[in-house]
C-alpha cells in the first residue's frame, strides 16, 4: 500500500465502506508480510518514497522469487540489485514484465510510467566502471528521476570532462563513479556548487586493493561538497542522489 493507498483506505474505514473486521485484517499485514525466510517490509514506500530493493546476492532463486511476487502485488515499480542472469529467467517466468539489465545486473518491474524530475548526472572514468555506473543510474531513474549520463571522462584525459562542463552545470546532483586512485571525484568536486556523490570502485591494478585506494582517496579529498560511499555501491549512490534530488520537489 501507497501513500495514497493508504489515505484511500483510511477515507474508506471512516466512510463505513471497510467494516472494522476487514480493516483489523488489512492492517495485520500492513507493516510486514512474512515469508519464513524473509520478512518483506511494506511500510519502505511510505517511510522512503520508493519500496524496498532486493538484494539479490546471497539469496536462492526461490527466495528472490518469492519477495519480488510480494513487492509486485503491492507496488507498481520494484528494483532488485546484484542478480545474476539465472535470477532473472526464473523471475521472468513468473513475472513477465520484469526486466534485465545486464551491466549492472539488475532486474527492473514497471507497471506504471513515472514522471521523471530534476535531473541527476552520472559521471564515470571509465568503461571498465560501468557497473557501478549504471547501477546507479538506474536506481536513480527508477525512483522518479531524470538521470543525465557522461562517461569514459577520467583524470587520464581530463579534458574529456571539460569539454562537457554544461552538463555539470546543469545537474542538481552529480554521482562521481572511479577505480584506480578516484581522483576524479575531486576534480568534479572542485568545479560545481551542487552536492557530488563519489562511489570509489574495485576496478584498478594490484595496489588500488580492490577499490580501498580509490576509497581513501575520495574520503580525502579536499573539494568540499564531496560524500562518499562504499566500495562499487552505485546502488547507494543512486538512492541518496534520488532522495537530494526530490527535496526541491517537495
């Protein structure tokens, strides 16, 4: 149940349309639904602005299976993170509109079109960071943003970046995607007056240390405005640009 669900219902109870029994029965499963192996959270929507993401790595096919049949009996548009192409043909058998999106091993479920607000702008170093690029870039669209892109822009050729310094301008938020020594979230960070998201990745040659060089770097960073979160987390990124983007909204 929606926000506007949720007033719906209310309007219902106090109108006498939903008997108090019906309305006993329809908060019991109101917060939670349990699986047994999960307890799917259905307040994520009205807490959060968007349902809860599954991660689906750890998890057996079933399970994901299971959660996703849940999100998608409630909510319109649903995300899950980290699945592998197995996953995702069980998934699709059993929900027909699901989506993959190999890159970023994603699965997506749309069944209502959204209006896209603001705008978010992904920038990545380069295209060994497309993953977590992506991962990010989607999340982001996924709960009602327009997501701008600018890619392969990294330190080793800055002026790729440069050449495209509207585009930084015009974004509300910016999410600054970098392996090796992440220099780049500082030079982005130097040049905007907006907040920038750094997302350090593992990609990088023997002492980047799977992506704890390019971490250390962005959380030293001297350009102010510049938050970091963690190691290939372009799912996190994604949320909390989302979240910037939708105050002015608000």
């Amino acid at each position: 149940m929606d926000t506007y669900g949720l007033k719906e219902f209310l309007t219902n109870v106090k109108s006498g349309l939903i008997s108090i029994e019906e309305a006993a029965e329809k908060i019991k499963h109101l917060a939670y639904q349990d699986l047994g192996f999960a307890k799917v959270d259905l307040h994520r929507n009205i807490r959060k602005g968007f349902p809860e993401v599954v991660y689906c790595a750890g998890k057996t096919v079933e399970q994901v299976v299971a959660i996703l049949k849940v999100l998608t009996s409630k909510y319109k548009n649903i995300l899950a993170t980290r699945a592998v192409k197995e996953t995702f043909l069980e998934v699709k058998k059993e929900i027909p509109i699901a989506q993959y999106h190999e890159v970023p091993k994603l699965i997506t479920i749309q069944q209502e079109k959204q209006q896209l607000t603001g705008c978010i702008l992904v920038v990545c170093a380069g295209t060994s960071d497309l993953p977590v690029a992506e991962e990010a870039a989607i999340t982001a669209e996924m709960m009602g943003n327009r997501v701008e892109r600018l890619y392969d822009v990294g330190v080793a050729g800055i002026h790729r970046l440069l050449l495209n310094e509207e585009k930084l301008y015009a974004a509300r938020v910016i999410i600054v995607v970098a392996g090796m020594e992440g220099a780049l979230a500082s030079v982005v960070g130097g040049l905007v007056d907006k907040p920038v998201i750094a997302v350090p990745t593992s990609v990088g040659y023997g002492a980047s240390f799977n992506g704890l060089a390019a971490l250390l770097c962005m959380l030293n960073s001297c350009a102010s405005g510049v938050t970091v979160v963690n190691i290939d987390n372009g799912f996190g990124a994604g949320y909390a640009a989302a979240l910037i983007n939708k105050l002015e909204e608000k």
